[in-house]
C-alpha cells in the first residue's frame, strides 16, 4: 500500500518489548445471515506480500493469492467463526470479539501481543492495542482481515449450495434489495440471524 508504512505499529510494539505480535480482525458483522468469521496472523517481520491492504480493497483475485502466500509465509495463522445462534445470544460486537479471541487462542506459537481492528478489546484473552482501521495500518492485521474475508466469502458459497433459493453466492448474506425480495418469498433459512431480522419483520407487518 503505497504511502503508509503497514509495520510502524508492529515496531512500536518491540520497542515496548514484546516479540510475537498478531493481528486479528474480522469479516461479517453486518450480514442478515451465516456465521461471523475471524482471523489471527503472526507475520514474519517486516514481510510485506505484495498488494497487501485491508480486505475489502483488494480485489476477489487477489483477495484469493494473498490468502495463499500469507497462509504459507506466516509464522502462524488462525481462523475461527460463531454462529448466528450465539451471535442473537450474545450480540454481534460480542460475537466479532469472540471469533477473534478464538483465533488468537488457537495460534501456535501464542502471541504475547495482539493488534485489534476497531475500537473495543473486551474480551481479548492476551495483552493488545485496539485501532480504529487498523486493517489499513498494521500488516498484521490486514493480512488477519485477507484470511477472515475469504475464509467466510469460501463459507457462504458453500450456504450458497445448501440453500440455493436465497442465492448467498451473489449477496454473501448482506442486506441487498435481492437479499430482502428472497426473504419475503422463502422466509428465513437456519442460518439467518434472527436478532437482525426483527426490525425487517416489524417493518412488514407494519
């Protein structure tokens, strides 16, 4: 990414002592339907894969090549989801936390340090620093925001197969016009969240 240095954080975070620094972010927060997906990333330091930027960015094509080079040069990667049941238990900005400290729990080696996209870490099971885009600041983090983005666009497809009629391959289960005029016609499929389907509903009975 031309112009921002992508490692400033990272070397801030040396400089205070840390070694093993991750970053994590997530990928669909604001879908109707399907899990909310996360990913954790230990890059090596200052590797910079080219194109390397936050998620929605970059290009499906290249979305997918970074995917491969990070899965292949990062010196560990995680990724983890919660489902829509727990996600209208629990809310969504509880949920996107979740996934992203299951992903950092299952790095190996552990981070001693984690970079989080936005700006809450509650929950966070090790020592981090929250930053409001920081898919557009941290390598680290952009390369977690590559991982979460295809991992789940890869999810939805699959849903895609399993209930065709809603058609999650064109809309990845976002609120688009198709998505909506779908849900009137078939009603919800087991996937959809249906704590973000009350306002929908209320407005159609209303």
């Amino acid at each position: 990414m031309t112009g921002v240095d992508l490692w400033r954080v990272e070397r801030e975070c040396r400089a205070d002592g840390f070694r093993l620094i991750c970053g994590a972010d997530e990928a669909g927060a604001g879908p109707l339907a399907g899990d909310v997906y996360a990913a954790a990333v230990i890059l090596p330091d200052g590797f910079m894969p080219d194109g390397l930027n936050d998620s929605k960015q970059v290009s499906p094509k290249n979305r997918e090549r970074l995917f491969q080079v990070i899965q292949k040069k990062a010196v560990a990667w995680a990724v983890a989801s919660v489902d829509p049941a727990v996600i209208d238990e629990i809310n969504i900005l509880a949920a996107r936390l979740l996934a992203m400290d299951r992903a950092i729990r299952a790095l190996i080696p552990a981070p001693d340090f984690a970079l989080i996209d936005g700006n809450c870490g509650k929950g966070i099971s090790c020592r981090h620093r929250t930053i409001v885009k920081g898919d557009s600041i941290s390598a680290n983090i952009a390369a977690a925001s590559i991982l979460a983005k295809v991992s789940r666009d890869r999810y939805m497809e699959e849903m895609a197969r399993r209930y065709p009629q809603y058609e999650f391959e064109r809309h990845k289960g976002y609120p688009t016009k198709r998505h909506y005029e779908l849900l009137r016609q078939y009603g919800p499929s087991p996937i959809h969240r249906k704590s973000f389907l009350k306002k929908f509903y209320a407005e159609e009975s209303g």
